[in-house]
C-alpha cells in the first residue's frame, strides 16, 4: 500500500482525521523552514552556523521531534 492510499484510508477515521488536521499549521510551518534552508542551498549545519541553534535542534524540529517554538521561530527568521 502506498502512503498516499494509507492516509486516504485513515483518514476515514474521524478521531484520526481531526488530529491530522490539528497539527497541519505546525507541519506547514516546518515545511516552509525546510523548503526555505535548500531553496538557499544551505545544509543544516549551514543553517545552524548562522542562526547559532545547534544542528541537532534543527534536525528535530525538520523531522518532527521537536515542536518549534515561537522564540526558535524568531532565532530562525532573523537568521
């Protein structure tokens, strides 16, 4: 089964659709920092040296792990 054809199939389920879509705002934000770090042709560690949030910080947030604060939202913006 394709992931794709999995979610069409959870999605059925109201309690899991509900929550999917809950946490959609966060997943976008996430995308668009992920979408932003390589349009620049910047790695992670690029991305670290210059807003100072260690790589490890930024891969949890990428992959998920971690929730993004307001204030690393802030650090990566000005970044």
């Amino acid at each position: 089964m394709k992931l794709q054809e999995y979610k069409q199939n959870k999605m059925r389920d109201s309690e899991f659709a509900k929550a999917y879509e809950e946490v959609q705002p966060e997943m976008n934000i996430i995308r668009a920092i992920i979408d932003a770090r390589i349009a620049k042709n910047m790695t992670q560690k690029d991305l670290s040296n210059k807003t100072g949030i260690n790589q490890s910080e930024i891969s949890k947030l990428e992959n998920g792990t971690r929730n993004p604060s307001i204030k690393l939202l802030q650090r990566l913006a000005e970044g």
